[in-house]
C-alpha cells in the first residue's frame, strides 16, 4: 500500500487467472516476502493501478484502484481450479 497508494481493492484466491503473470518465487500463504515478489510484477506492468498476478503455486491477486475497475477485471478474466496436491513447487 505504500508503494501504490492508488490501489485501493484487492481480491485474493486460490485458483489462477488465465493469461496473468506469476510471481516467480513460490512462498507460503501469508509469507511477507510474497510482497517483494508481488511488486516485482507490478513493477513489469504497464498500469501500476490495477492489474492481475498469479502467485507461484498459492492462487491469484486482482488489484485495482476503482471498484468499476475490479469489476471488470473479475469479468474479463478466466478462472481455473488448481490441482493441489498435483502442482509442482518450485
């Protein structure tokens, strides 16, 4: 929040989001060194305010400044079931 003070929504969970970036470290839920990874992402975008990242092998984090803009983000994207207990950790 203090890097992006524009974002003001965010949703998380457990499946991944067709065409999204992943993270490229895998760490455990709630691990704050998740944080680090989700920037890095951000930081490859083109619009810091809102966007959509998978996290290696934990689920999806839809980010926006604007609920009409989380909305259409949720709209617009494709949702797949994870296979847990399937995936690969990295």
């Amino acid at each position: 929040y203090e890097l992006y003070p524009d974002i003001k929504f965010m949703i998380h969970g457990h499946y991944y989001i067709d065409g999204a970036p992943f993270t490229e470290h895998y760490n455990l839920c709630g691990d704050v060194r998740e944080v680090q990874s989700i920037v890095d992402v951000i930081r490859k975008t083109n619009n810091k305010n809102y966007g959509v990242i998978n996290l290696k092998n934990h689920g999806f984090l839809i980010y926006s400044s604007s609920l009409s803009e989380l909305v259409n983000l949720i709209c617009d994207s494709k949702f797949n079931k994870r296979q847990i207990g399937e995936e690969i950790i990295f």
